[in-house]
C-alpha cells in the first residue's frame, strides 16, 4: 500500500511542479501598493494594536484630566482670581502640552519592533519605505484626536466656553494634530537611534518637559524675566498653544499660526530624512 502511495506521488509531484510554474509564469503580477495605501495599512496596524492593548488609551485619557484638574483648581486661584477664569486660559494650553507630550511614544513603538524583529520583516516588503513611519505617526493622531476630545469634554464640563464655536475648536485641534505630526518625526528618529525602548522615553522626557513647561501653557510670557523671556517667545510650543488658544477664542492669530506651520515644516524637512536614512540603515 505504501509501495503504490509512494508510487502515485512521484507521478503527480512533476505535473503539480509544472503547473504551478505555469500558473506563475502566466499570471500578471498583482500591482505594487500604493505609498496611500500601504501608509493606511500600517496605520491600521498601529489602530489594532490599541484595540489589543487598551491600556495605551491612559496616556491619552488619564493624564490630560490629571492634568487640567490639577493645574486648575491648584493655580487658578493664585494666577487668575478663580478656578473658572483660568481655564480658559490654561486648557488649550494643557492640550497642546498633553498631546505633545504623548508623541514621544511613537519613537517608543518603533524601538519596541526594532527589538522584536517586526522592521526585519517590513523592511523585505515590496513597499514605499516611509510607509511604516508614516502608518506609525497615523496610528497615533487617533489617540491625539482622543485625547483632544477627552479634554475638551472635560473642560466643557469645568466651566470652559470656547468663543470661537466649533468652527473655531475644530481648527485648533487640526493644526495641533498637524504640528504633533511633524513633532513626532523627532521620536522616530530616537527610536531608530537608540538601543532600549527606555533610553528613548529619558531623552524624549528631557526634551519635552523642559520643552513644554518653558512656554505660554501655564502663565503670560510678560511675568518672566527678560532673559527667559526671550526664550518661551520663540518656542515652537509658545506659538502653537497661542494659536490654538486664539482659535479657539474665536479669533485670527494669523502669526502664530504662520509660525506653528512653519516650524512643522522644519521638523518635517530637517528630521524626516535623517529617520529614514538611519531606516534605511538599520
């Protein structure tokens, strides 16, 4: 029985062969993906990997209502006269500074598939090369966008009217999304740098606090000294919270807007290339 098994298969693997090769050989390839369509891909990956893992939604739910609570109702009184008139002041300013702050776990996530061997594999497929970047950083402009709403609600809920309506809300948040776009570029680059997913989060925090908390976020520029006056007036994170902030006021701050578009253009040009040649070279 084995004798005639064995049999049967010597005689059907040389067909089975040739026509497969044939099927091959005939068959048109199936086009290439597009760069749209392979940066959305991995930018549903990103997507899964919250669906799979919820507990990455505290950073963007957890700590920005820490945050606003806090700085609210410890400050307000002492800087504002009362909790409700400071924040609307301070709550754009604790959106920019939260959002900003949780870019830097995109650089994170690249390391951790660095380590895991997930780039080996990417890196084999027949795809545009910055589409695993880019799905990264698309991933993560919905947790953004979460954070964005999850703090807005709750400033809704303390007292904070925005007079610019949602016209006026829904501006801020996009151009807060598109500079945390360009921003995350940086971390992308730390992540392909260096070695730990750890190492990543002490310069990302070193950067970012210092960063953040050197800014209009909290207070007026003018109560500074003038040294460090200098410095916050010029930040990148100075203009994007005094355009947000203007917006949703319901006014125009053409400057700071032309500033925070400008300085995302910076990061994109300057740290873009560098991510994807040390990508390349990985």
């Amino acid at each position: 029985m084995s004798t005639a098994t064995s049999s049967e298969t010597k005689d059907l693997s040389p067909v089975s062969t040739e026509s497969l090769a044939a099927l091959l050989v005939t068959r048109e390839r199936p086009p290439r993906p597009s760069a749209l369509s392979t940066s959305l891909t991995f930018g549903w990956r990103a997507i899964l990997k919250i669906k799979h893992v919820p507990e990455q939604l505290f950073d963007v739910t957890a700590f920005p209502i820490m945050n606003l609570l806090m700085f609210t109702y410890l400050f307000g009184g002492a800087l504002a006269g009362s909790p409700s008139d400071y924040i609307q002041f301070v709550l754009p300013g604790i959106l920019v500074m939260s959002v900003v702050m949780i870019t830097m776990y995109t650089g994170v996530s690249v390391n951790i598939d660095i380590e895991k061997g997930v780039f080996d594999r990417i890196r084999s497929l027949p795809i545009w090369r910055p589409s695993a970047m880019v799905g990264y950083l698309l991933g993560d402009a919905l947790r953004y966008t979460i954070a964005s709403v999850v703090m807005l609600s709750v400033g809704l809920l303390l007292g904070y009217r925005p007079d610019g309506g949602f016209v006026g809300v829904v501006a801020g948040i996009a151009l807060l999304l598109l500079f945390s776009f360009a921003f995350s570029w940086i971390w992308t680059m730390f992540g392909l740098m260096l070695r730990t997913e750890k190492s990543v989060m002490s310069v990302s925090m070193m950067v970012i606090f210092p960063l953040t908390f050197l800014s209009n976020v909290f207070v007026d520029p003018k109560t500074m000294p003038g040294w460090l006056q200098a410095f916050v007036n010029n930040s990148p994170i100075t203009h994007l919270a005094s355009a947000v902030r203007g917006l949703m006021a319901g006014d125009w701050p053409g400057v700071e807007i032309a500033w925070t578009l400008g300085w995302a253009g910076l990061f994109l040009l300057v740290f873009g290339p560098v991510t994807m040649r040390l990508y390349n070279r990985k």
